[in-house]
C-alpha cells in the first residue's frame, strides 16, 4: 500500500471564512493552460472559454446575496478577483454583534463557479479536456492600503503578462 500524500490546508487556519471583508482570490486554469483567450497589445482578449468564466463570475452576486464583486480580470490562464461578504444585518448589543451570516462560505462558492464554468464549457465546446487547477489561492484583505495595491495589480496585470509569474513562457510553477 503506498503512501497517502497529505495535502497542505491553503485557507487560514481558525479564520472565520464568514465574516465581513474584502478577499482577494486567484484560480487558475490546470496546468496554466491558456484557455481563456490571449493578451493582445497589452489587453485581455476573452475567448469563448474566458466569455464563460467572465458570465459566471459577474453573477455571482446574483446567487449569493451577502457577497459582492469589486475588481476582477481574467487572464490567459487564470483569474483575480475580489470578493466582498457584506454583513449588513449586524445588531450591536452590550459591546457584542450579532450578525446574520451568509449561508455558503468563499470555497463553497468557488467550487460551485468552477463546477458551473466546467460544465458549461464541456457543453459548449465539446471540449472534456478542460480543468481547473485543484482549489485557489486567498489572502484576505485585512488594510484599505492593501486593497487599494490589490486592485492596482488586479487592473495592471494585463500589461505585466510577460512577466507574470503564471506565464507558461516564464516556466511558472502553478499558482
């Protein structure tokens, strides 16, 4: 019997993945694979693949209602974006808060939208070879400084393509 590989856990041990804040995620295509179009003078050109992941990611906010998109692209092979969990309905009472708190958590949401991109774009394109890279990377945006830097790279990172750490050409190891 061989050895059972133990997978690293990427999501911050003992954080609550429902309070209020801004989170910054990173999903990428498997194997960097450049499926979602191409950059062109330093632009992103979606492709039919990249048009899907784009639909899906906008709706979002319409099946989860706590959450919220703020900054976001698409790349040759992967996306950013930031996701807001907005906790409006807080009560505060005697120093303490009392919140109604969404009822699915980021991975839960991300593992649906990749399920649903996946599914759409085998559907679409007949195409069974297409796959996500397993689970995503996060870091949650705890300072306006860092989200504001956040949404800098976000919006640059098409013209920063050649150098970019996930560019197959600059032999990346996978985000």
């Amino acid at each position: 019997m061989g050895l059972k590989r133990e997978r690293n856990p990427n999501r911050l041990k003992n954080f609550d993945y429902f309070r209020s804040g801004y989170y910054f995620v990173t999903i990428c295509a498997k194997y960097l694979k450049n499926d979602f179009g191409n950059i062109e003078n330093d632009k992103m050109i979606l492709n039919g693949y990249g048009k899907i992941v784009k639909k899906y990611w906008t709706e979002i906010p319409n099946h989860y209602k706590n959450y919220k998109l703020d900054e976001f692209i698409i790349m040759p092979n992967h996306i950013h974006g930031i996701l807001i969990i907005e906790n409006d309905n807080c009560k505060i009472t005697a120093g303490t808060e009392q919140c109604s708190v969404p009822t699915v958590k980021i991975p839960q949401i991300i593992k649906s939208f990749k399920a649903i991109c996946t599914k759409t774009i085998r559907n679409n394109f007949d195409d069974y070879t297409f796959k996500w890279q397993r689970s995503f990377y996060d870091h949650i945006i705890r300072a306006e400084k860092f989200l504001n830097n956040i949404r800098q790279y976000i919006i640059n990172n098409p013209l920063k393509w050649e150098i970019d750490e996930n560019n197959p050409q600059n032999s990346a190891k996978p985000c």
